[in-house]
C-alpha cells in the first residue's frame, strides 16, 4: 500500500487475486489418512467421538482422514483411541510420517499391519486401473486360481485383519485390467483350472463388469504388476511386493500413468480382448479333456 493509498482498496485487490490451486495429497498422508478412518469405523466411533478426545473440531478429523492435515502427535493419540496396541504398527505409522519430509510423494511401507493400511485405501478409490504381467490380478481371480497363487512367493493377495465394517461400503468405480497377453499361455495351477480362470475372465468382460484389455508382451511397462487409483481426482500407483507395498503420488505417478495410458491405447479393444481369452479356454479345456 502506498502512502496515500486507501486501505479499503488494497483489500480489494488482494480479493481479486486468484486463488492458489490446493496442493495434491502426498502419499504418505492418504495412506495414513484412510487407515486412521477405518480403524475408527472398526471400533464404531464417530468423527465427533475422535475430535473431543483430541480436543478439536470434527472438521479436523475429516482432514486428517482425507489425507489432507497430519500431525504426529493427533496420529498416536488416535492410535491409543483405538486400541492399537501393537508397537510394531506405531512404530510402522511413525515410520511413514517420517519419512513424508524425506520423499513426500514415494513411501514405503513394509511395517506392521501394512496389508490393513493398503486394504484401508483401495475401497476409497473412484478408478482404478491395474497393469500385470505376473499373475491375474485377486478381483479377477477364481477361488482355485487363487489357492494355487497363495502357495507362490508372488502372493499378493494377504489375508485381512481389518473387518469389512471397519473398510466401509466400497465406491462404485470404473475398473480397468490390462493383462500382459502372455498370462493367457501360462499354465497356473493345470489346464482344468486355467480354463476355469479364463472362462471367468470372459463372463466378467462380457458383462462390462470390469474393462479388460489385453496388452502386447513387447509393450513393456516399467513393473510388472502395478495399480493406480484415483482418490479425490488424484493418482496413486501402488506396487505390491511379497510382504511389502510401494505408494508413488505426484510427479512419480504421473509419470507412470503416462505408460498405462500408452499401454491402453496399444492394447486390443475390449471386444478383441475377450476372443482371444475365448481361444485360450477353448485351448486348456481341450487339454484338460485329453486323456
């Protein structure tokens, strides 16, 4: 403000500025965020119940929730609320808060409870779209597929503590599976139970249940099995290892989305795609009826 410049005008202007764009979560916070409001659904509290144990307005709770506001000291408060007993799992949650000032878009979360914190975040995704090349993805697989699958090194599909009370109702979103076509030629588990799986596969793409595309083996994409959601019209990409699982948000994530649209694009239509899983059972089914 200049000398002879009247204060009223100058709150003008500054009304008048454009209003800067809010910043994107980080994938440390959504992770933290959806585990804390699951574990208070578990245990059967309100957002109002939280607030008065920390003293605050239940606004805050839902921030913290959304990812968007957290501090250490409110996490661990709400830990003991809701009877997290075990060290290991603070200690896991402390670690992911930690290292949000190291990598803000890319965590690591190998700690205690980490299969509860990724089944926390999944049911809160509005899409999702899943690339593999390792194995048929767990919403696709059937009950014998998946048996064979648990007693691989590549399991990723842990059991879950975390009660579907506890998860919430899960949004609708719109589901897209990209499969490496040379899934379709590996015999997991024996011909009668691929065969199976992939008669599966082809009632779901008919349905228009899930999308399901499949990709050339010579379009490579940099993981081999990786998922990116969109919460609050934001993108985290998730990598599931044996006993572990990889967050990316930001700049990391865009650039992988980039490659799963590439791949998208590559792939055979939808239509295409479910003829060529047709062929494939047409072919295991044979073979598990030769003598």
């Amino acid at each position: 403000m200049t000398r002879h410049q009247p204060a009223a005008d100058v709150l003008e202007q500054e009304a008048d500025q454009p209003t800067p764009p809010p910043q994107p979560r980080q994938a440390p916070y959504l992770v933290v965020g959806s585990y804390l409001r699951a574990l208070r659904r578990g245990q059967g509290r309100t957002q109002q119940e939280a607030a008065r144990v920390l003293g605050c307005n239940p606004t805050k709770i839902h921030r913290m929730e959304a990812g968007a506001c957290l501090r250490e000291d409110d996490v661990l408060a709400l830990l003991r609320l809701y009877q997290v007993e075990d060290a290991g799992v603070e200690k896991a949650v402390r670690h992911l808060l930690v290292n949000f000032l190291l990598s803000p878009h890319l965590i690591y979360d190998a700690g205690q409870g980490w299969t509860d914190r990724l089944a926390a975040l999944e049911p809160r995704a509005t899409a999702e779209r899943i690339f593999t090349a390792t194995m048929i993805p767990p919403v696709l697989q059937t009950p014998e597929y998946a048996a064979v699958r648990r007693r691989t090194p590549w399991a990723c599909d842990p059991a879950v503590r975390l009660s579907d009370g506890a998860l919430g109702p899960r949004i609708h979103r719109e589901t897209t599976v990209l499969l490496d076509e040379l899934l379709l030629e590996r015999p997991v588990g024996g011909p009668a139970v691929m065969a199976g799986q992939l008669a599966h596969l082809q009632q779901v793409a008919e349905r228009g249940e899930i999308r399901i595309l499949l990709a050339s083996c010579r379009f490579l994409v940099p993981h081999r099995y990786v998922s990116e959601l969109t919460i609050k019209d934001e993108r985290l990409c998730v990598w599931r290892n044996p006993g572990s699982v990889l967050y990316s948000s930001g700049p990391n994530a865009q650039t992988v989305s980039h490659t799963i649209d590439a791949a998208c694009d590559a792939a055979d239509s939808p239509e295409r795609s479910s003829y060529r899983i047709g062929l494939a059972r047409e072919h295991f089914t044979r073979v598990a009826a030769a003598p």
